[in-house]
C-alpha cells in the first residue's frame, strides 16, 4: 500500500486565556478536521480534495479565525482570504477580501480550477463565486462573541489610525490562520490556507494567507508548506517558497530545511510564526517559534497526534 499522510495547523502565536479555557474544543476541532482529510486519501482521494475538506471543517468551526470565526477589521467586518495549491501541476488559486463566503479555500479551488486566473480579490472574487455557485451566508454567522470581544478589546487599545496600522498589526499578534499539508496515495502533494486576517486591520487589507508562495505552496519535487502567524513578516520572507527552495537549490531535507529557516535565518525577527510541511516521501515537520500552534497530524504507517502547546497528545 502506497503511504498517504495529513497534517493541519489552526494558527500559531501568543497563548490566551481564551485558549487555556478551550483547549479541549480545540483538540476535539482538530482532530475531526485531520480525521475528515485522512478519510478522503484513505478511500483513494487525492491530495487536493483532502487539504480542502480539512481546511473546509475548519472554516466551519468558529473557533478558529478563518470562515465563521473571522477576525473583524476596524469597521466590524469580516473580510477573509485562501489559497490552495496543487504539487502535480504547481496549479494554484487564491481569493481575497472575501466577504460573506463560507469556505473561502472553495473559492481559491475555484480559481485554481475553473478560471484562467490566479488569484481573485475583493468584489471580482465574490462575483466569481457566485457565477460558481458556491454557498455565502449572512454577516451575522461570521460574527462570534470571541471575535467581537476582540475588536472591542483592540479598538479600546489604541486608535488604530491609517498610519499607525502596520505597527499595530505587528504588536497585535493575536493569530487563528488555518491550513493543511497533504500527500496521497499517488505520491503527490498538495497544500491549503485559510485566514479572517488580524482583528482590527485596516479594511482591504490583504492576508499573506492569501498569497500562493508565502501562505502556501506545494511542488512535487519538494514540498508542501501552509504557514501560519505574523502575515506581514511571512511575506517580507516568502516563507512558503523560501522551504521549497531551501530543499531544491541546497538540497536540505525537509525538517532540515523548515528548522533552518524558522530558528536560524529568522532567529532575529520579533515575531511569531509558524509552518507545516510534508514532501513526497511521507516526511513532515510542525515548526514554530512562538508560545503555541494548534496542530495535528495523521499518516497511513500509523502516526498520529494533536497539540497546541510544545506537547503533544497521540
């Protein structure tokens, strides 16, 4: 039997009493998000359909800052964004500034499918998904009381003017991105992000989560990478990219490779960040320089595992 594998993350940053308290939902959030990805490669699915249905119980879950749980920007919005990436074909989609979509990463599959573009943004996207029928929900189902709270708590903190928007994004640091890395049964790769983006942003802000090469990439000859945590230093460095190009041009392995980006090159940034990667082989890697990244993982040879914190459960 040819091995098959899934690895998920739902965002990686500071801890939160928040998080303490929930941290049994959480756990029980990712293993059904792992376990419905896992369901699609063991009956012979392929890669893609798998870091989508993942990503897609995700989006559905408001506890997690992506689809209903959102983050809300400075005006009480929930603006959201996805990519999606195939590794056979380096074939890929994105959308942006999304509003009123419930599974964003559906739209990005969209693009990457049944378009001749890249990536969609702001109204275009929308109108693309309606032209694909794809399912859109009152602003109210995106509106949890956690997400709320936030904005509350974040426009009490700090005025958050036009000017003082990139700084305070950074200082913020409050991050929920969700993702999935996936191998199937024929041996290729695939990888999937979703994101509602950081509380209180400047509207028309756009997620890193967004951008295939930086949230998300996926190559057979390499890897597959969702990363996850301060979008704006993930895009200063490519990230994504960055650990499909560490294993092709200098030919690190994987874990190597990731380890080697996150704690040595980037041993000096102020910011949290994260990442989960797989390659063709079977071998992933869950990296993370901050307090926390809610992850979870499950292969064909039997490994299987959920954790928030620098611990695991199995």
């Amino acid at each position: 039997m040819s091995k098959f594998s899934i690895v998920i993350h739902g965002g990686a940053g500071p801890d939160s009493e928040f998080i303490q308290k929930n941290q049994d939902a959480y756990k029980k959030a990712l293993r059904e998000a792992v376990e419905v990805g896992y369901s699609v490669l063991a009956d012979g699915g392929n890669a893609v359909d798998a870091v989508e249905a993942a990503v897609n119980t995700m989006e559905n879950n408001a506890l997690f800052n992506c689809g209903r749980g959102s983050a809300l920007n400075e005006k009480g919005e929930v603006e959201m964004g996805a990519s999606i990436m195939n590794g056979q074909n380096l074939k890929s989609g994105g959308a942006a500034i999304v509003k009123n979509l419930k599974n964003p990463v559906t739209l990005a599959r969209a693009v990457m499918d049944k378009s001749k573009h890249i990536y969609l943004g702001d109204m275009g996207a929308v109108e693309f998904a309606q032209k694909q029928g794809l399912h859109f929900m009152p602003e109210a189902y995106f509106i949890t009381d956690h997400a709320w709270e936030q904005y509350m708590s974040a426009t009490q903190e700090e005025e958050n003017t036009p000017e003082q928007a990139g700084e305070y994004q950074v200082k913020r640091k409050t991050h929920g991105t969700v993702g999935a890395v996936a191998l199937d049964r024929d041996g290729n790769i695939a990888a999937a992000t979703s994101t509602g983006g950081t509380e209180n942003k400047v509207p028309g802000r756009i997620a890193d989560s967004s951008m295939v090469g930086i949230g998300t990439y996926a190559n057979n000859k390499t890897c597959a990478v969702s990363s996850t945590g301060d979008g704006e230093y993930h895009i200063q460095h490519v990230t994504a990219f960055h650990i499909s190009a560490l294993m092709e041009y200098k030919s690190l392995p994987l874990k190597e490779a990731c380890y080697h980006f996150l704690h040595e090159k980037l041993k000096d940034v102020e910011g949290d960040m994260g990442l989960i990667a797989i390659d063709p082989q079977g071998n992933f890697s869950l990296e993370f320089n901050c307090d926390r990244m809610h992850r979870a993982w499950k292969t064909s040879e039997g490994q299987t595992g959920v954790g928030i914190y620098k611990d695991w459960e199995e």
